[in-house]
C-alpha cells in the first residue's frame, strides 16, 4: 500500500511486473539479488538472500495506494518519464488496471502541489478513519499488507506536545490539531491495523514517540526514513574510508540538480528544509566530530538541492570534498553522479516492502518497534532512544545480514578470521 503513486510507486510497480513477465532483472534489489555468505570461507555456503530467508515472491505482490493526482497508473508513470515509452507500452494493461484512491492531503505541508483527488473529512480523525476503510477492504483481498510512503516531502516541524503520547495524538486527530501532519495520518492508520510502515521520505512521521508506542503496542514494525539514493550514498561510502584511513575532512559541499515533482516540492524552503536536515546528518555521526577533533572538528558541510525542470528524473549530484593528510597537506576529490532518482529508489522501495513484511511475521522483531537492521536503504535510520543511529554504509550491510543469520539460526560473521590459522 502506497501513499504517493508518482515517479518512485509507478517505477517500482512497472518494474516488478516486469521482472515477473521476463522482460527485465531486479538489479539494485538485495532481495533478489544479493548473497549471504553462511559459516566459514572454506564451507563456500553463499544462496540468495531470497533462497535463504523465507521473503515474498514477487508474484505473490499486490498494489495499491493513494494520491492526490488520480488517474491510473499507466497516465502516472507517462508523467514521470522515467521509463521509456516501450516498456511502459508493453505493460499498459496492467498499470491501467491499478487507480490510486483518494489521498488525505493538506497544501501547507507541501506547499508547491495543488490536489485533485483529495478525500474530504470533518476533522484529521475522520479522515485517518477513511485510511483505515480503504486499508480494510484491501485486507479483505490480501494475505499480509506493509505500507511504504513514497509521497513528497513534507515541511519541516518538530515533535509537538501532541507528538509525545498516543493518547495526545488520538486526541489531536479528533481536534484536527495543525501539528499532525498528512504522513502521520497514514502511519497512525496503518499502525493501528497492526501492519509495517516504511518512510521514503524524510518526514518526521513516525518519529515521535506516540507512533512509537504505537508500533510496539501493535507488533507492527517502523524503521528509518528517507531513501538512501544517489547523493547520500555515494557519502555513506566515502566517508566511512576517509575515516578508516584517519584522512581529515575541512569541507564537503554537496549540490543536486532534479526536475521530477521531488525536485519542485523541495523547491520550497520549508519543504528542503525537511531534506538538508535529514542530509546533513550523514558525516556528523559518521566521523563523530567531537571524538576525533584533530580530523572533523572544523569540517564545513553545506547541501544544496536545485529545482531545474529540464533535467527530469534524472538528478546530478555533484560533490567537492576538501580533505587533508599527513602533516596537514590539503587534498581534494570531486564527484559528479549523474543518476535516475527513481531507478535507484525503486528497488529500495521493493527490498523495504519484502523485509517488512518478514520482520513482521518473526517474533524475534515484530515487538521491536524501530526495526534498526534495516538502516541500510536510509538517509536518516532510526534507533533506540540514547542510542546513535549508524551511517556507515557497510556496518549497516553487515548488520543487516547479521540479522538475516540472526532469525534464521546461523552464526553470526564476525570477519575474524583467526580459525583459518594455527591448530
């Protein structure tokens, strides 16, 4: 279930089906893709993730959502332009077969879009209740349902009094308090039928304790927010090296240009101020300043996303790094990434979906809550209170497959190494 079918929902979508009919592979996918090595080197144990853990099939997917454009599908995906017009031609049928119902939506969360297919309610319980209808009768059709956000982002705001319990909150929805924004409808309604919500957007949404308490209460697990796509993982990379290797950083200053519908909603200062926080974050726990001054206790960190219509979805993403080494001698490194947003989100997207779906039938996870492990397709990873969330592109890789080994009853990997040698 999608709130936001546009450029990311109608990619991901179209993709899935196209994987199912043969006509493409599910590349950037780690559910479909990706290996996991089980015991030592020497056992040469290394199935698919997906042969491995007990994950959805693809054909087993069923999709549905809401936005506040209407149409079908196949009218979405032509507006995005991501894919090219045989593809979409090819699946025509199937993607007309699929019209998003109407979404909850307030225009001064996101200022720069004006709905069309809008639901209508006395007041923000009201219309979370009309999210519980629609997710009841699609319970009525399916085994098991996960819910991921791919809509726009939302302004920035910070937790609330009404953010702080679930009793506030519910009380919030029915006084239709300003602070609950169109994101935490959904989250609370979709929380509320005891089912996973994944955030691809860097909203506060479930961020708040009062949605957390609700996870826990329901069994319905949460995680991070903000797909983990072009820019900011190309950070989570090279970071993580400069800090191996004790290289200083003075200065990293990032700039993006996009033209899809992302790129005009962040166009707005309130909405990008969303995104920079959620950017920002990244090298700050990466190189924790505070605890290796000498190297990052100056760096200057500045993100720039740039709304340029010509360019579509696809976004570049350019990067000046200033870094130091030895005796303090100034270096510098340059990255220009020329990407499409929505072909990196997508599989994210699917890989978020399946993993969900199977921390929700583990007992081990489903009562967490914050589903940590899955920090990886994240900008912003959640984690327990107290506890720094982790950037680290591999250490979340790891985590993730650790957790894998973990639920399904095998070692753990440690890297070691030492049971290769000696007696």
């Amino acid at each position: 279930m999608i709130p936001g079918m546009g450029a990311v929902a109608t990619t991901l979508i179209a993709g899935v089906e196209a994987v199912r009919r043969g006509f493409a592979k599910p590349i950037g996918s780690m559910t479909q893709m990706g290996t996991i090595r089980l015991g030592k080197r020497t056992d040469d144990r290394t199935p698919l993730i997906k042969d491995f853990a007990p994950i959805a099939q693809l054909d087993d997917l069923v999709f549905t959502g809401w936005d506040i454009f209407g149409g079908n599908l196949y009218d979405a995906a032509k507006t995005a332009s991501v894919l090219d017009r045989d593809q979409l031609e090819s699946m025509k049928p199937f993607l007309e077969s699929i019209e998003p119902m109407p979404a909850a939506f307030e225009e001064r969360y996101v200022k720069r879009l004006t709905a069309k297919n809008q639901k209508v309610g006395k007041n923000k319980c009201d219309l979370a209740n009309q999210i519980r209808n629609d997710i009841a009768e699609f319970k009525s059709k399916t085994d098991r349902q996960v819910m991921i956000w791919c809509g726009s982002t939302e302004i920035y705001h910070q937790p609330k009094a009404v953010h702080q319990t679930l009793e506030a909150f519910e009380k919030g929805l029915v006084a239709d308090d300003p602070d609950i924004a169109p994101s935490m409808l959904y989250a609370w309604a979709c929380l509320k039928e005891g089912i996973p919500f994944a955030n691809g957007a860097p909203n506060l949404t479930v961020d708040i304790p009062a949605l957390n308490e609700l996870s826990r209460k329901m069994n319905a697990p949460i995680c991070g927010k903000d797909f983990k796509t072009g820019q900011t993982f190309i950070k989570t990379v090279l970071a993580p090296a400069f800090k191996a290797r004790q290289l200083g950083v003075a200065g990293w200053y990032s700039t993006n240009i996009l033209g899809n519908r992302d790129g005009e909603v962040l166009d707005d200062p309130d909405n990008f101020k969303t995104k920079e926080v959620s950017k920002l974050g990244v090298l700050e726990h990466i190189f924790q300043p505070e605890k290796n001054p000498d190297l990052y206790g100056d760096i200057f960190h500045k993100v720039r996303i740039n709304y340029y219509p010509p360019r579509g979805d696809n976004k570049e993403g350019w990067d000046n790094i200033d870094i130091f080494g030895w005796l303090g001698y100034p270096m510098q490194i340059k990255v220009d990434f020329l990407c499409r947003d929505s072909i990196l989100a997508a599989p994210l997207a699917l890989d978020l979906c399946l993993f969900m779906d199977l921390a929700k039938r583990t007992p081990a996870l489903r009562g967490l809550g914050i589903q940590e492990w899955l920090s990886f397709y994240f900008k912003d990873p959640d984690s327990a209170p107290g506890v720094y969330p982790e950037h680290d592109l591999f250490i979340q890789s790891m985590k993730l497959k650790n957790t894998l080994r973990h639920i399904m009853g095998e070692d753990l990997i440690t890297h070691l190494g030492l049971e290769y040698y000696g007696d």
